[in-house]
C-alpha cells in the first residue's frame, strides 16, 4: 500500500511551481495544522469557511487548500491586534477539528500560465481563443458578440446569479482582457484599454470608481470599450475546482474534492 | 450689486469648517481654473465628468465642485506617468471649457460631522435616529425592521435599481452602523459588529471577501448580524446634493445646482 503523503508533502508540490518570487511577506502559509500529518483526503476551495472543513472532514479529508485567509482580511492580524470573538472561535473549532488549512493564494497567481486565471478560463471555455497570458492578466480573442451576449454566456458558465456591466449592452466585442480576482483598479484595467489590445475588460473585482468610470468617458470620446464585473470569488472559484483536478493526478492515492460556498453577497 | 466671490474665496468657505488635519497630502484641490475667476454660478457632483461639466457651463456655471477626482482614481497621476490618450482629451476639453474645477473629498469628510455621511443620513430620512457621529461611520438606532424592509425602503430613498445584502433577509435589525463611500473594509466594520454597537452595517463600497465573509461567520455562530452595500457614488451623492443647499445660503447671490450622473454599473 503507497503511504499517504504528508501535508509538507503536499504543500512542497503545490508551491513548486511557481515561475517568480513570492512576494514578502507571502500569505501562503499553513495557517492550522501540522506539516508532517499523513493526508487522507484533500478539498480545495475559495474561501476556507468552518463549514467547507467540518464537510472536508465529513468526506474524510484532512488538508483544506483555500485560496483566501481564514479571518475576513487578505493579510493575517498583526500581533498587535487583539483577536475578535468570531475569529477566536472559528480558530478554536478549526484548531479542534483535525484538519490542516493551507493557504495558496501568492504560489498559484505565479504559476506560469497563472493557475486561477487559467482555470477561469477554461470554464468560460475559452481556452482556445487566449492571445496571450500575462503576470495578472489574460488577452483573449472570443467570437464576436454583443456585451450582453457575451455577459449572459459567462453567467450561465459561472452559474452566478447576476453580473454588473459598464458600457452599452449591444456593443459587440471580441478582445478581451481578463483579470482574475481583485485586480480591477484602473492601473490594471486601464493600459489594455488605452493600448488597443482589448476592448473588453472582465474582472473579478475592482473599486467602483475607477474602470467603470474610465469606460463611460472613453464612450463618450467615441472609444470603443465595455466592462464585465464578475465578482471576486466568481473569477477565483474556477481556478480552486481546477486545482482539485490537478491534484488527483499528483496523488492518484488519496481522495481529492472540491467545495464551493453560496454567494455571501445577494442583490435585492 | 453685489461682487461676485472668487473661485478661491468658495474654495476657502468650504475648507474653512474641517476639525482635523488633511491628510498629507490632500487630494483636495483646484483641478481646472484660476482661482481669481469670479464665480458665475456653482455646481456640485459626485462624479466630475465632462458631461456634468458641460451641464454646468449650460447652467451659466463657471465652478464645479467634485467629491472624486477627474482622471479615474482616488491619487492623481504621477509625474512619470504618461498621460493616457482619454484623460489628455478630456483635460483639453475641460481646460477649454471655462469652467473651473476643485475637489472636496477630504475637507467634507472632515467636517463635524462628516458632511458626506451627514448628507447620506439626512437623504435616508434618518437625521432623528442618530445615536453619535464618529470620524469614519455613524452609529444610529432606526425603528425595528427586517433586512429586506429597510433595504427595499433605502433602495427608494436613493432611488437605486439595485442593493447588495449580506445576512438573512428576515432577520430583524434596528442598531445600523453607517460608513459612506470606500469605507466598507473589515478594518471599520468588523469593530462595530464586535462590540455590539451595531448590527447591520450599511456602506458604500467594501472588499467583496472582508465584511461579508465576517457577516457569514458570525451568523453561523449565532450572532445576529447584516449587511447592505449602497455602491460608492449611491452613498456619497446625498452628500454632494446637500452641500449645494449649504452653499447656496452662503452664497445667495449666485445660483448654485447639484448635477448627477447616471450609475456607471448595471446589473443583468
């Protein structure tokens, strides 16, 4: 019988392939568990909630791979701070619960393609159409359409429940400039549309005030631009479930799943 | 007759009332303009584009007073920057236009209260339930009602085709924390809802995975808690509308409009 590898096992194949530094200080870090723990099972998900590891647990799986932090903050409290009492109670039931929580949040955007834009685009299922990828972006050439077309096919691929748009409806488009995440900020956004070399900005998230308001002053210069806002966990989702993919085939041994969240945020 | 104020002199009536310090340094500025031009007629906005500028001149206008900047983020370019081709035509069209241009973002926020979040009070009919003012959100108790009652009742007062909620729709709220504009980080808001100063928070714009993400959390954990997202400009146009009443009392010799953009986002 193989023996079951261990978390540090684990976490050394998923870090291992990144093409560029690690920013510092990086958030990917074991944030619960032990490193020499033999995994028995593995989910991956978005966002490492105490009930999508009470269900790893149930499955049988002993290592969470979350693409975000455990405590509502992109970056981990300093010492300074004193802890919350949400936060000290999830930490004590995840701590009790036996199972390890990775975070891969810095290691997959430098995978080389990035590996969460690379999954988002093959479930928009536009794998054949990328032009190139870049760092923290991905430039597409899609069959022509119009911006709702094209909006209302991402919601079905996506199974989301809404998607926000900036620009005119019927305007057809077919570059495109996609970037995952929470990378939205007109600093992004703005030198692809500027450029020519897209026309269509998708992003996950990115402040209200910036690219949106960029596309209404550039349609009213004549230029022709339109904007898809996805949702952060939207855009990022798709590259934790293709995760799961991957790593059933580097541990063919051990039960691999992955597990998603309701939409935290709904529209009235 | 009366001699028309100058540009600096509407200026300085609208910095004088701030009770802090500017940050260093301020975004507040004469964007367009000399500050010696007499003042034909004033505008206030949230949003300065080129349009509402050209409304303004329309009007008999000649100062426009913006809540955001011009060039589609919070800091203006760097020098080293290179001037994009959209922001260097809407700078010549604006510098052509006559119209004299000034930011009011952080001296507003700094009156006491803040003017921005004291507008947003006033436009919600909730001036009667303020519990205090504090420098970055208000605390008020509104009478008793269920997420989606005051919700829908916010969507009216503001006129919006749309709100973002976060928590269960039935639940029943009456301690609101209110944070106007990009205020909506867990920093700000996670506080509140620790210390049980408020239970529903109300913002403008936030992080979609920080006060959503707590908001799931502490609901699964029994704490009774909510969450609405106006959007930035929804939660600082009230703001705007209602400095133009202030100035037109201190400047009642010349005509003085609040003009609105459309939202630049909408949902399918």
């Amino acid at each position: 019988m193989t023996p079951l590898p261990t978390v540090q096992t684990v976490i050394d194949a998923l870090t291992a392939n990144r093409h560029t530094a690690l920013p510092e200080p990086t958030v990917d870090q074991l944030l619960i568990g032990d490193p020499g723990t033999p995994v028995t099972g593995i989910v991956t998900t978005f966002m490492p909630t105490l009930s999508v590891v009470q269900q790893a647990r149930s499955l049988g799986a002993n290592l969470v791979i979350g693409h975000e932090g455990l405590f509502f903050s992109h970056h981990e409290r300093s010492e300074e701070s004193p802890e919350g009492e949400i936060e000290r109670m999830k930490r004590q039931q995840l701590e009790a619960s036996d199972v390890a929580v990775f975070r891969l949040h810095d290691s997959i955007h430098r995978y080389c393609p990035d590996g969460i834009t690379e999954g988002l685009v093959a479930k928009l299922g536009w794998s054949g159409y990328v032009r190139e990828y870049r760092a923290e972006s991905c430039l597409l050439d899609i069959p022509s359409a119009s911006l709702r077309e094209i909006a209302t096919e991402i919601k079905t691929r996506l199974g989301l429940p809404y998607i926000t748009i900036s620009g005119h409806p019927e305007a057809v488009f077919s570059r495109v400039g996609l970037l995952a995440g929470y990378r939205g900020g007109g600093t992004l956004t703005i030198p692809l549309l500027e450029s020519k070399e897209a026309d269509l900005i998708v992003y996950g998230e990115g402040p209200e005030w910036e690219t949106p308001e960029y596309v209404r002053e550039a349609m009213r210069f004549g230029r022709h631009c339109g904007l898809i806002a996805l949702g952060h966990a939207a855009s990022e989702e798709p590259g934790m479930e293709r995760l799961a993919e991957a790593l059933s085939v580097l541990f063919p041994h051990i039960p691999v799943h992955y597990l998603q969240e309701e939409p935290s945020i709904r529209i009235l």
